[in-house]
C-alpha cells in the first residue's frame, strides 16, 4: 500500500500542503478531487519525488520513499504519467515507449509490454512509426499514459487525464483507467472532472486548500450534498 502522512510542502512562503494523510490500497483506484490551486499536482509530484516536501512521510509497503531520487522512486513501482500529455514530441510512437522503459534492463519484458500497451491502444500500434508531435490529443493522451505503464508500475497516478479532451474520448480514457486497474496497477488519479473520477474511483479524498477535508468511497462522495454543490455544479434542494 502507498501510504502519505502528514505531508506538508510550501514554495516559498506559500504552504501548498497542510499536512495531508492518504491511503492508496494495493489494487483500488483512488481519486483525489479539489478546485484550482487545492494541491492536488504538488501532492502527485511529491510522491513523485519532483517537489520537495518539508515534513512528513510517503510510505510503499513500509519502505520511505520521501526524499530519494525520482528513479528510486520509480524502481520501487510508482510511476507518473506525463502532465498535460507531454510526450516527446520528436521521437515517434514507438520511441516514446521505450524511453518509458528506460530504468529496465529486460528486453524480452519491455517487448512484451509495447505489445501490451498496443492491445490496450490499438490506436498506436496503427501510429508506431508516426511522430508523436503530429497526434491528435486524445492520442497524445494515450501515448503519456503507455508511457507510463511501461516502467512496469504498481501504481500509475494520473494528472488530469481527461483535461481538454472531448466528451468522448474522456469515456475512453475512463474505460481504459478502469482495464489498467483489473489488469493489477493501481491507480491514483487527480482530476477536475469530479463526475467520472467519483464514479470511477473506489475510494476518494477532497482536497482544499491543502488539506483533506472530506474521504469515502467514490460513491458516497458522489451522493454527497457538499461535494454536489462544490465539484458537481448542482443546487442543494
Ligand atoms: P490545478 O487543478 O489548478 O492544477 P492543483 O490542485 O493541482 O491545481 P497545485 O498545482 O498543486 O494545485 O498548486 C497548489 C498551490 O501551490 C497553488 O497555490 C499554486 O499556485 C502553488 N504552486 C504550485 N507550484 C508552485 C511552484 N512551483 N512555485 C510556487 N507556487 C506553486
């Protein structure tokens, strides 16, 4: 289990985390839902190891990973899928992947998962060879998150997966968090498209202001009148 206590992080002056507590159970989506500027990024990029925190602990499995090297991080099984899509925009489809691979050293294992990312987005195995600057975004999105699966992880955490896409290929790429996490990954997922992720989610934190202020399953959240009113755009009756 991915276990976060009482992170704190400030930039500066500023105080972006106020000490949050969250639990990421080994196979279950999680959703971490929260307007603008909550902190939902700066906790994701933490647990990455990008941004330094000021106290706290991020434990997997009993082993602390606050403060070690990004690939350590990545070596014990929690990868980040790429924010706002970025893939590099020169290399192809297929050369995108194999940088998502490049901490591994077993290259019958790294076949197998291109020809696993390629089962799950038959779409790229069509675009192999096509640069990734030239696709679509709901491709560009697909390809950011094959690249994150081939590091292998435990548990993929997601940045706005949904973020400018149309309506359609949201559903999608909802379909497709929910086929990665039957598959075994575990996913944590931060999103503005507070409908899809609580439906989606097992399990769901609200995050204000840099601190939680409300956990549940994702359907009691979405039954919640509070979070209705705030993050669902409907009226208390
Ligand atoms: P959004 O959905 O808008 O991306 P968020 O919940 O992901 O919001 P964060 O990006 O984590 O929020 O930002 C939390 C707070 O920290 C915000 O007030 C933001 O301005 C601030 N912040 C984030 N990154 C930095 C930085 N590198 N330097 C200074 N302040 C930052």
């Amino acid at each position: 289990m991915l276990k976060i206590e009482n992170l704190q992080v400030a930039y500066g002056g500023i105080q972006a985390l106020r000490g949050i507590d969250l639990e990421v159970p080994d196979g279950k989506i999680v959703t971490l839902i929260g307007a603008n500027g909550a902190g939902k990024s700066t906790t994701l990029r933490t647990i990455s190891g990008l941004v330094k925190a000021t106290a706290g602990s991020i434990t997997y499995d009993g082993t602390e990973l606050l403060g070690k090297p990004i690939n350590q991080i990545l070596a014990a099984g929690i990868a980040q899928v790429p924010e706002g899509r970025r893939v590099f925009a020169n290399l192809t489809v297929l050369e995108n992947l194999k940088a998502g691979a490049y901490l591994r050293k077993d290259k019958d294992g790294i076949e197998k998962d291109i020809k696993w990312v390629y089962e799950l987005f038959p779409r790229l195995e069509e675009r192999s060879w096509q640069l990734s600057g030239t696709l679509s975004g709901g491709e560009q999105q697909m390809l950011a998150v094959g690249r994150g699966l081939m590091s292998r992880p435990k548990v993929l955490m997601m940045d706005e997966p949904s973020l400018g896409l149309a309506p359609l290929v949201v559903q999608g790429i909802f379909e497709i968090i929910r086929e990665i996490n039957r598959q075994g990954v575990t996913i944590l997922l931060i999103e503005q498209n507070a409908n899809m992720a609580l439906k989606t989610a097992d399990l769901a934190y609200v995050l204000e202001t840099g601190r939680i202020t409300m956990k549940g399953t994702g359907a009691e959240l979405l039954a919640d009148e509070s979070v209705k009113e705030a993050y669902l755009g409907k009226k208390r009756k």
